[in-house]
C-alpha cells in the first residue's frame, strides 16, 4: 500500500502543479509567470537534459526561456531515446525528481523555519477503499494546505533565507507539471517508480526506508501546491465576480 501511495500523491502533486499553472497563466500573461518560475525551470530542465542524455538521445533546441511572448522552456519535438520504453520514462521523470531534489537541499539548508511548522500529520500511506475514508482523505488534505499557509503566514518572511526559501518552493513544486507534450512520458514514469520501488522494497528493506525518507519532501511538495492551488482558485474567481459585475454595470 505503501507504493500505490507514493504512486498516487506524485500524481497529484504532477496534476496539481498543472493545475496551479495553467490558472495563474490565464490570470496573467504566461511570460509573467514563466519568468517568475526561472528557477524551478532552470532545475526541470536539467532534469529533462540529464534524461535525454541518459536514454541516449540527442540534445536540440532546447532552451530555458523561449524567445516569444510566454517565455516558456523549450525541449525537442523528439529526442530519440536510444532505450526503447525506458527512455521516454527516464526523459519524463528526471525533471520531477530534479526538482524534488532540489526541493530537498532547500528545505534542509533553508527551510527549517517553515517545516518545522507544518506539524507532524504527513501524506496518508494508506489509501480509501470506503466512502469514509475518502472524506477523511480530503479532510486530510485541507488540514495540509491549512498547515501549509499557517508555516508560510508565521514565519519571518523578511529574513532574506525563510523570503528565499518560500520563493524557490513555489517555483519548485509548480515547476513538477509535465513539460508540454510530455504528459505521457511523465504519468508513465511515476507508475513504472511505483512498481519498481514495490519490487525494490520486497527485496530491500533500505527501500522501504528510502522511501519514508522522501516522505517529508512530498508532503511539502503536495501542501504547498494544495495550499496554491486554493488560492488561485479564489483569486480567480474573485477575478471573474469582479468582471461580471463591471460588466452589468
């Protein structure tokens, strides 16, 4: 159960990061927001070029900032992976786990003030097989994006370090949504992860403790982009009340 779950909350944290994106691009222009991730599309895009280079394909066009008008990165059409499956897994899961590696190195070098006050409830490892459960399940959820805008809300945010660390979790997290034309690649490489750390953990406990190490990081990961997540949605639809009443004004 274990692995489904790590299964399931890097997909959401996938899907929520889209989600978080696609909003604040039909808020503002997309070069706004591209230029304000940089650094979590910096280290994605690593991720991706270590991929491509490890499958064994070719490195073209690729760039961090498109010169257009959203600024979004850039990857080849078609990288041509020399590993057949495998390296269009390896090409859609690099970015992710850059970025969690990179989410990693922060929270331990800058974090410590915000992640101490998150509080100990971390991701469920189990997931719902009843009705209750799935409740339980959301409820869960909002309590972790509660903790989340409480860590931020409490938290000295004019020291340069914790001011810092905010802004590079934002861009990190965000950053985790699928390239564009790579939504496949991506989905396919977190369910090849999970049933490859489950053969992993029936062999090697040190798996299973791998995993529970990472825990902490998704759980930052997927609270922080639920925390976004329902901001944006408010702000936009504060955005959107606001246009209707000018307009029957």
């Amino acid at each position: 159960m274990l692995y489904a779950a790590l299964t399931f909350w890097l997909l959401v944290a996938v899907f929520t990061a889209w989600g978080v994106h696609h909003i604040w691009s039909g808020l503002v222009k997309p070069r706004t927001v591209n230029l304000l991730l940089l650094p979590g599309t910096l280290v994605a895009q690593i991720g991706y070029v270590m991929g491509v280079l490890v499958s064994g394909g070719t490195v073209n066009n690729t760039t961090v900032i498109k010169d257009d008008d959203t600024a979004e990165p850039q990857q080849d059409d078609n990288p041509k992976p020399r590993i057949p499956v495998i390296g269009p897994v390896l090409i859609g899961m690099l970015p992710l786990g850059a970025c969690g590696l990179a989410l990693y190195v922060a929270s331990r070098s800058l974090g410590a003030n915000i992640t101490g006050r998150l509080g100990h409830d971390l991701l469920a490892v189990s997931l719902p097989v009843t009705m209750g459960q799935f409740w339980d399940l959301l409820r869960s959820l909002i309590t972790l994006a509660q903790q989340a805008f409480e860590a931020v809300w409490t938290a000295e945010l004019l020291q340069i370090p914790t001011a810092i660390f905010v802004y590079l979790v934002v861009c990190l997290t965000v950053r985790m949504a699928p390239f564009p034309g790579n939504l496949r690649g991506s989905i396919g490489a977190i369910v090849l992860l999970g049933v490859v750390a489950a053969v992993l953990g029936t062999a090697l406990p040190a798996a299973v403790d791998m995993v529970h190490g990472w825990w902490p990081v998704l759980s930052l990961a997927v609270a922080t982009l639920l925390a976004l997540l329902l901001l944006s949605l408010a702000v936009r639809g504060l955005v959107e009340l606001v246009r209707v009443l000018a307009t029957q004004g």
